[in-house]
C-alpha cells in the first residue's frame, strides 16, 4: 500500500484509512485518488470490514483540499477528459458499505467534497470547511455543487460557494454539513463508537439502508418507496433477518453473518 495512504483494521470491523501527507495539509494528488480507488476496491469485498473511517493525519488538516500544484500546466482538453473518467466521490457513493468522515481540522475544497462523499461527517470543534475554489478563478469540480446543496440547502450552498468562505465545526453541524462535532480530544472516540454501532449491524441491512437513502437523492417519491419497498421484502429472505428477530424474542445480541 502507498504510504500517502494508512490503512489499519480496528476492533469492531472498522477499517481506518488515514490520508498520510501532513506536511501538505493532506492535500489530495493522483497518487493519494490511486490509493484510495486501490483500497476502495479492496474494501468492498472484505467481509472483516464493516465500516469504513477516514481522516487525516496529524491534527492541521483532514484534507486541506486538492494539491494545487497540479493544476499549474494543466489544460482544458486533459482536465476535461480527466473528469470524465472514474472519479474517487462516485466510488465512494457507490461503495456498499457505510463510510465516516472525522474531520479533524482543514477540510477544504476536493477535501469536504470528499467529506460529502461520505455517508456521515463528524467534526471537530475546530475543524475549518469550506469551497475556496472561486479564489482561483475555478468552481468545485469534485461534486460540491451537486452534493452540498443536498445537504445545506441551495442558499448556503450558494454563500459557500461563491463567497469561498470557510466555516468551523458549529456552523457546519448547525447548517447540516455535518452531523455531529465534539472537542479536538473525543473526536477519535466519539467517531469509532459510531462506528463500532453501525459494525454490529447487519451489512446486508446497511447496504440496503445505504441504496434506499441514496435512492432518495434521485428518484421521485413513489419510485423511492417501491425500491425501499422492494429491499424490504429481500431482507426477509437473508439468514440475518432469522437471527435479529430470534436475538430480540430472545432479549440476547445479534450475531450478525451478513448472509
């Protein structure tokens, strides 16, 4: 595994991925995307994992956004035909199993569209987020005007966006960038402790809870409730349905299998 990215398996059947460039404030390059498409990938098929966390190291930066660097020679033609392949917020739209973003300082620019790539965002108090994009003459190309609005709604989105201002950890729970913020010293735990919840959870029940809400953003209400109603009537056939009802009728702890 590249070192830009860290990935540790947890208790819990979380999966760690740390974005390991502190002294680039994290800033997202080619080969940080490769890594991520590569574990991604990975990830989706590992039964030990369940959930997936990302974060930053180091306490300055989740990720300060893109690394600039890269788009000095850059022209039209190849930044066009780039952005029209594969691109790491898709796949983690689409991957099937739940992924925590725990913000712990810059999230900026490609860095919080990554964050809004993520199935939840918790923040530190501190943290600092924001699409500064206009300040280079540029917009958000990693899906910022598209997922925040969805979040915010069309005004903030609009103030966010077109002001480049950057807002901390409060604002963002308030506005509902984020869901939840603790102090810099409980956001590690705070952030596992979800994610150990939602590890012991059936993962064929969290990939369909995944799909259904997902399904909201793009579907019209009544076909949102008849894929909603159709995933419903699947999970009955899965041996995890079998044990989370005996384990309630028994007053004991689901032994989920994911099968």
């Amino acid at each position: 595994m590249s070192d830009v990215l860290l990935v540790e398996k947890l208790e819990g059947r979380i999966a760690l991925l740390t974005i390991n460039r502190p002294d680039k404030m994290n800033a997202l390059n080619g080969e940080v995307r490769k890594a991520l498409f590569e574990t991604f990938r990975q990830l989706a098929s590992d039964d030990d994992v369940r959930v997936v966390v990302i974060t930053g190291a180091g306490e300055k930066a989740f990720i300060a956004g893109a690394d600039i660097a890269e788009f000095k020679d850059a022209r039209a033609v190849e930044q066009y035909r780039s952005m029209q392949a594969g691109n790491i917020y898709s796949l983690m739209e689409e991957f099937p199993k739940p992924i925590i973003a725990m913000i712990n300082g810059f999230c900026l620019g490609g860095g919080c569209e990554l964050a809004m790539a993520c199935d939840m965002r918790i923040a530190s108090v501190k943290a600092r987020l924001g699409q500064p994009e206009v300040n280079l003459g540029i917009i958000p190309g990693g899906g910022g005007t598209q997922r925040l609005p969805r979040l915010v709604g069309e005004g903030h989105a609009m103030r966010l966006i077109m002001s480049g201002a950057m807002i901390g950890g409060e604002e963002a729970a308030r506005i509902g960038l984020v869901e939840q913020v603790y102090p810099p010293e409980e956001l590690r735990e705070a952030t596992l402790t979800l994610a150990r919840t939602i590890g012991s959870r059936s993962p064929i029940a969290l990939q369909a809870a995944k799909e259904t809400i997902l399904a909201a953003r793009r579907m019209p209400l009544d076909e949102g409730l008849k894929f909603e109603r159709a995933w419903f009537g699947m999970l009955f056939a899965t041996d995890d349905k079998d044990e989370g009802v005996g384990a309630f009728l028994d007053k004991r702890e689901p032994q989920f299998r994911g099968s």
